[in-house]
C-alpha cells in the first residue's frame, strides 16, 4: 500500500512539475533579453503587472507599499531585464488631464525599446497565437536594425529590437 502511494505521489509531483515547465514556455523564454530597466506607473486595479510577469517570464524579485501608502509596486526581472511598476492610488489616464497634476500621477509613457537575439518574424507569431497585440516589424536603416512594434494591455508601446550581422 505505502508503494501505491509513494508512485501515485511521484506521479502527481511530475505531472506539476511539468505543468509548470510549460506554462513558462512562453514565446519569450528562450529569447535572450539584454538589461534593460524599464518602470511604469498604473492604476492599482491594473493587470499590467501580471501581464509583463507571463509575457517575458520574469520573476518578482519584491513587492513594496510607499510609506504614505499612496502607491503600492512589485520589482521583476530576468535576469539583466527589470521591470517594476507602480500601482498609484491617485493615477490618471492621458484623457483624464488635469492642470494641477504632477508627473507621478500619469499612467505609462510614450514607448521602450530593448534588444534580444531573437527572430522577430517568429516571435511576432508566437506573440499573435498568444493574442499579444504584435504589429508591424520596421526596417531602420538608420540604425540598422528591425523593430518588433508590440502593445502592452494599457496602450504603452514596445520595441523589440534585432541587430543584423554584417
């Protein structure tokens, strides 16, 4: 009977763990992601957090409360890449301006960039199986680069940006 049990419990702590192997094949788990600190700022209701947790497979690394309780934030990373975003209490939205609000207050910014090896034409794929909204890839010759255009839940646009080998 303790043989039962002790296979039937392997069995379960397998099938987990494999379990949760696959829930963190996301598209970007084997994409390196150079370093790269980016921050947001969001409504403490938001579900951005969580977004970029699952999107790039980061782990939080500490969740902190501002001591005037204005505005909680979880720290993520992986590896060199961190994100950390504020939940404010007071934030606004782009369309809610008011001109006695300070900078604190407005929720994301225009847009980020970051680098990786990936191939941006299979990433944008997997993104879109994921119903990630990826747009278009941009040639700049400028830089000589391509650019992944990729829309987080809350409108804040990314970059991610291919080198190409000469």
């Amino acid at each position: 009977m303790n043989k039962i049990v002790l296979l039937v419990t392997a069995l379960i702590i397998s099938y987990n763990a494999i379990g949760q192997k696959n829930e963190l094949n996301n598209c970007l788990s084997n994409v390196e992601l150079e370093p790269s600190f980016i921050a947001f700022t969001t409504h403490k209701n938001s579900e951005l957090g969580e977004w970029y947790k699952n999107t790039f497979g980061l782990e939080i690394v500490k969740e902190f409360t501002f001591p005037d309780r204005s505005a909680t934030g979880v720290l993520m990373r992986k590896k060199e890449f961190v994100v950390e975003i504020f939940y404010r209490n007071d934030a606004l939205k782009t369309s809610d301006f008011k001109p006695d609000s300070n900078a604190e207050q407005w929720s994301g910014f225009m847009k980020f960039g970051f680098y990786t090896n990936a191939n941006l034409i299979d990433l944008k794929t997997c993104l879109e199986n994921e119903n990630i909204n990826a747009g278009r890839i941009f040639r700049d010759e400028n830089l000589d680069v391509d650019l992944l255009q990729v829309i987080d839940p809350e409108g804040n646009t990314l970059e991610i940006i291919s080198r190409h080998k000469n």
